[in-house]
C-alpha cells in the first residue's frame, strides 16, 4: 500500500508480542489524558494559536477539565462493577472541509482505548501542520512513548481503492466523516465481521431566536451575541454539519430582528474575508436555490451589494426541501414561526443542530416528545454549535469504540 505515513506503528522493528500489550486500553486511559492534555498545554504557548480559532478552540477542548467533565460524564452512565475497554484498531476516515475534524476523531478513538490510524485531507492546512508538529514532539518524549502504537497518521489519493481496502480489512472499528456519497463508496470495502462501523452522514442545522428576547439586549449584549452567532455561521463557513444555514424566528419584532442584523452586519464586514472562489461559488449556490420550488413559497433576497459577505434570504412557507439547500459562505434562510409545531413538516433525519437564543428549553423538549420528529441531535446555545462533545449525531461515541465486559 502506498502512502505517507506519519507516526506509523513500527511493525517491521517491534515484535507482535510487544505490540498486543499496548492496545486495547481501558477507557480514558491516564496516560492518552495526560497526552491530551499535554497537547492543550502546548497548543497554547504556540504563538500561531492566535491565528487560528479553532486550533484555539481545540486546546480548549483539551483541557484538563473538559477531558476530566467527558470522563465524568462517561462514568455516570456506565456500570461500576463492569470493565469498559477498546475495540482494538480504528481506521479514520476524516474530512477535508473541516481542517481539525481528524484530531477530534482521533481523540475519540485514544479516549475509547483504541490504537487508531487516520487518513488525512489530501491537502494539509496551516492548523493540520501546527498540531502535527507538536504532536510529534510530544510522542517522540520518554513520558508519551508508549503511544506510539496508537497513533498513525496517512495521507494518500481518495480514489486509492487498494490502500483503503486494505486498513479496512484489518481493523476492528471504521469511522467515517465525510458525507452520503463518501460513506457510500467506502462501505463498500468490507470490514471483518465484528467489526464496527460508525459513519457521519450529511447533516443540516439551524438557529432558533425569540425576537422579544433579542429586543430587551442592551448594546454590549446584543453585540456579544452577535459575536456568538458569527462563531456559528462563519468560523468554518458553514461547512461544519452543525453550522446554522436557516434561522426560525419566533415572538416577531421587526425592529428587534434589524437591531440585530445591523449589530450582525458589522461584526461580519470587520471579520469575515470572502476570497474570489468562495465568492463565485457563493453566487453560483443562490441562483441555484433561487431556481428552486418551494412547494409554492416566496423567496426574497436581502444582501451586502458593496461587500457580498452576507445573503439573507427570508422564505414565507416551510419547504421540506430547504434542508437541501446549503449556499455556504454566510447565506442564511430565515422564517417566522408562531408555535413549535409549524416546524414538524420540515425537520427529518437530516437535521442535527439546533441553536437557540431566548425559547423556553422546556418548551423545545416538549416539542420533540410529542411531535415524533426524526432529526433534531443537538439543541446547544447560540455559540456553541461547533463544540464537538463524545455525544454526537445521536450516538456516544466512546461507547461506540469501545466495549463492555460484564461481570457478575
């Protein structure tokens, strides 16, 4: 199998004797949490972090309390007298719209107890290169070393069939990140009959705001929450399956809703840079959704004419098919509901996020319960729709690669 391969298991120099008593490892092992988080530590003191947000975001997520909080919250659900182990060996299909999405995959994997081999995006971002870097420094140390077999990173072709095949065949687990048409080329390589596979398919995701809530922040609130909801839309350019592409608004304030898409434009004109690819794909996506039927619904079109960082384009009827429609690039959907159960005809099984501001949480649980919908993964706070958790798309992820042996 070709490929280029970084912190490779060496199988050629160690024996398979000494290789068996590295993996599989108990669930949050000590020493892949003292590596996390040796990780953090050093991500912070990186004079690059500062460029890079969601390296920034990364390091954070590493932290000492936040790996101590996933352990906690793995403990409370899980036997005390049973044992909870690795599966073995993952393979990591990782993807490339999403620069940092293999560490969090590979993350899973460690914390699970497994030895884990990831294949890269075929083109290497700056954040990529800044953690594989450190990465590499830490294992290379006498306190990390025992890792070593657990981390093996590989960068080849997407349509290098042969190499695919063959990590296939021989793990125990399979992740796949990526999409319907990726998940459904790589399921075709099969895997050993215990084995696993846990696949993250295409997914939409949107915000729901009170307008009365929005409308009784002072200046400085209205602007932190704006701030917030840009983290959600732009940081990743809405490539992210839990980047909001629609907003439902409730409690309509017209004025409200300008207050905040005055406060929102701003904030979006200082940060946000839009190259000329994006943009012409941007455009290329609207006449596109303009094209579109909306079972009868009206589409009108607010945009920055002097800029092009921000399309709005406000519907006025539910269409099953607005969760098809992704322009990316800051292009949001926006309606106007006057109760939860408006919402039943448009959410299916494609529908993972949901950000709010100013609804009743309990309302929202109730919502759900009885209205039998299908999607809906996440319901998190405005600001948080990119804070990747062991929970995710409706599946605990460490429970996914690991198992538990029973004792009685």
């Amino acid at each position: 199998m070709l490929a280029n391969t970084f912190l490779a298991p060496q199988t050629e120099e160690k024996n398979e004797k000494i290789k068996a008593l590295t993996y599989p490892r108990e669930v949050f092992d000590q020493g892949v949490v003292n590596f996390l988080i040796a990780i953090s530590q050093r991500l912070q003191r990186h004079g690059s972090i500062k460029d890079y947000p969601d390296l920034a975001s990364l390091a954070f997520w590493c932290r000492p309390a936040n790996i101590e909080k996933l352990k906690i919250q793995f403990s409370r659900t899980s036997n005390k007298q049973n044992i909870y182990q690795g599966l073995g060996k993952v393979f990591h299909i990782t993807p490339a719209n999403v620069p940092l999405n293999f560490f969090y995959s590979l993350c899973f994997g460690l914390l699970a107890g497994n030895a884990n081999t990831v294949r890269l995006p075929s083109r290497q971002s700056p954040q990529e290169k800044i953690l594989l870097d450190v990465i590499n420094e830490l294992i290379k140390e006498k306190l990390f070393s025992s890792l070593r077999e657990l981390i093996s990173f590989v960068r080849y072709p997407s349509d290098d069939e042969q190499t695919t095949e063959g990590y296939s065949k021989n793990c125990d687990a399979r992740v796949i990140w990526g999409g319907d048409s990726t998940i459904e080329k790589i399921r075709k390589f099969p895997i050993p009959a215990r084995a696993r596979d846990v696949a993250f398919a295409d997914r939409y995701s949107f915000a729901m705001l009170d307008a009365k809530s929005v409308g009784h922040l002072n200046f400085s609130e209205l602007n932190r929450f704006a701030e917030n909801f840009y983290n959600d839309v732009y940081t990743l350019n809405q490539n992210a399956c839990s980047s909001p592409h629609l907003i439902i608004w409730t409690n309509r304030e017209d004025d409200s809703e300008k207050r905040f898409w005055s406060a929102f434009e701003s904030i979006v004109r200082k940060r946000h840079s839009l190259n000329h690819s994006a943009a012409v794909s941007k455009f290329t996506q609207l006449l596109v959704g303009a094209s579109e039927d909306f079972d009868g619904a009206e589409a009108t079109l607010t945009s920055d004419q002097k800029q092009n960082h921000l399309y709005r384009i406000a519907v006025n009827k539910i269409s099953p098919s607005l969760s098809a429609l992704r322009i990316g690039n800051g292009a949001i959907y926006e309606f106007h509901i006057k109760q939860l159960d408006e919402l039943n005809l448009l959410i299916n099984e494609k529908f993972q996020t949901l950000c709010y501001f100013g609804v009743d949480i309990d309302s929202l649980k109730q919502w759900i319960l009885k209205s039998n919908i299908r999607g809906i993964d996440r319901i998190v706070p405005v600001g948080q729709a990119l804070d990747i958790n062991t929970l995710w798309d409706g599946m605990d992820l460490i429970r996914q690669l690991s198992r538990e042996i029973s004792l009685r």
